[in-house]
C-alpha cells in the first residue's frame, strides 16, 4: 500500500510540474500593436529597414535586427518582397517624424 501512495504522490508532482512548464512556455504573445509594421519591398532586407532607421532614430542595426528577429519569429533573416515584419519604431514615433519632416 505503501508504494502505491508513493507512486501517486510522484506522479501528482510530476504533472503538476509539467503543468507549470507548460503555463510558463505557452504564455500570452506580446502586444505589438503600437509598433509600426512594415512591407519587405524588393530589393530590400531586415538590414537595409535598419540603415534607414537608425539615421531617423538613432538605433543600433545589431540590436534592431535582432529584435526584429525574435518578436516576428523569423527562422532566418531571409525575407520576401511582400513579406510583413514589425519593427522597433512605436507608430507615434514614425507619425511625428512625419509630421516635422512636412512642416
């Protein structure tokens, strides 16, 4: 009788870990709505959407390639005109530089 308690308390523990392992790795996906989105055009590439921000906003290439990377799970960075990919540029931040650009 013994050992039959003792296998149901560890096999008890071992679900209830796996439930929160489970709980941990299927957490809710980031909000990327107030990030701007963008169209791969050809020709271009994660690089080159990089140059052109980091003169308007200052930003690393590296750190935003990279987190291009991980918040589109993108396998490679190898992308294709019409691909969308969301970047590090808050949508409020592309509309003011707009906005001074056009005044």
């Amino acid at each position: 009788m013994e050992k039959l308690t003792f296998s149901y308390i560890v096999s008890l523990f071992f679900v209830m870990t796996l439930g929160v392992f489970a709980l941990i790795y299927t957490g809710e996906k980031e909000d990327l709505s107030n990030f701007e989105e963008v169209v791969i055009n050809s020709g271009e590439s994660i690089w080159t959407i990089a140059e052109k921000y980091e003169q308007k906003f200052g930003m690393d290439k590296i750190e935003f390639v990279q987190w291009v990377e991980e918040k589109n799970n993108l396998q490679t960075l190898v992308v294709k005109p019409g691909d969308k990919v969301v970047i590090p540029v808050e949508k409020n931040m592309r509309y003011n530089d707009h906005l001074l650009a056009t005044e």
